[in-house]
C-alpha cells in the first residue's frame, strides 16, 4: 500500500476519497458574524449576530461546508476581557447555531497584541496554518470571508479564495486591487451564492 494513504482515505467501497475536496469556509468574527465595535466586543451581551448571519451559517452546513473561525482577538492582551468570556461568547454563539441547526467547527483566535510579533495575529497566517494542520490538506479550495485587509491578505498568502463582506470595516467595494476578490453585501448574500451554484 502506498505509505501516503491513511486508513481514512478509502472509503466503504475501497476507493480513494479526495480529501482535497473539503467544502470548507474560514470565516472572521467581528464585522462578518457580529456587530464590530470600535472598543471591543467585551462580554456575550455585546455579542450580537448581524442579520441573516446565523442562518447563512446553517445554510452553508446543510450544503456540505465544513465552518470554521479565524479571528484576532487582542482584547485579551489589552486585559479588556478574559478567555473565560471569550467562551462565553462563543458558547452563546453556538447556542444560536444549535437552534438554526448550524455549527462551527473550530474556533481560531489570536489572543495577542501587535506589540507581541506572534505568527497568528491577521495578516500572518498562524492560524489559516493551523487549520491546514486540523483538516489535514491546503486551503487552496477553502473560502475566506472577511470584513477587513488584514482577512483577505492572510487568506491570499495560503493560497485561499478570498470574499468580502461589507458589514464591517469595510463598507463599500474597495480598490485593493486584488483581481479575484468577491465582494458580498453581507454574510448571507455570500451564502446564497455559494450554495446556489
Ligand atoms: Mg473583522
Ligand atoms: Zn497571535
């Protein structure tokens, strides 16, 4: 047997199963999912899904996509909130995917500052890398969506597709010139048309 084939890699029939296939969708947290603010999103009340977020969520689930969050979160370094309610916040996000039967894979997030020169803090790829490792294959099919530079930088560094959402930082199509980028109203816009075609 070829060494490079895992167990995993057949499926029942004992044909090989191309896992470079992977539906997967990486997506930023603030201005994308939820409400951005420019002092932080701090506690699960501040934590507050944009319209049609968490269904487009779920919709991209029941179509086969694979979800998951990559995020910068230096408020943990500034000491303006605690992992402990970084978890809380997620576990309120998940509690709202739960009741639209949608769901979020894993959550990335680099709890750094600038100041820190960590590999993970967007536009490095610290945490698209990680993923890589967690589905165990290149992101050059994956879908990236962000509402800022730095998210579609990262995503163009691995070699992702990269999509934007105006809900955030960015409000209106830039000029980045940045020829394969695709630009959505919002998260919801960017799901019907992924699982529309
Ligand atoms: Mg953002
Ligand atoms: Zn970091």
């Amino acid at each position: 047997m070829d060494p490079r084939l895992r167990g995993d890699d057949f499926n029942i029939a004992g044909r090989i199963v191309d896992n470079s296939t992977d539906k997967i969708v990486i997506l930023d947290r603030d201005g994308v999912i939820n409400q951005d603010s420019d002092t932080y999103i701090k506690s699960p009340e501040e934590w507050i899904p944009l319209q049609g977020s968490i269904e487009a969520i779920a919709q991209l689930n029941r179509n086969g996509y694979r979800v998951f969050i990559f995020t910068n979160q230096s408020g943990l370094a500034r000491g303006y909130f605690t992992e402990e309610t970084l978890n809380l916040m997620h576990a309120k996000m998940a509690r709202m995917l739960d009741k639209a039967g949608g769901k979020i894979e894993r959550i990335f997030y680099c709890p750094h500052s600038p100041d820190d020169e960590c590999e993970c803090r967007k536009p490095k790829i610290g945490m698209l890398k990680q993923i890589e490792k967690h589905v165990g294959h290149s992101l050059e099919t994956a879908l990236v969506v962000g509402d800022s530079k730095k998210d579609i930088e990262a995503a163009i560094k691995i070699g992702a597709k990269p999509h934007l959402v105006l809900t955030g930082k960015t409000t209106s199509a830039p000029d980045w010139g940045i020829d394969n980028l695709q630009v959505f109203a919002n998260l919801k816009a960017f799901a019907e048309s992924v699982c529309n075609h």
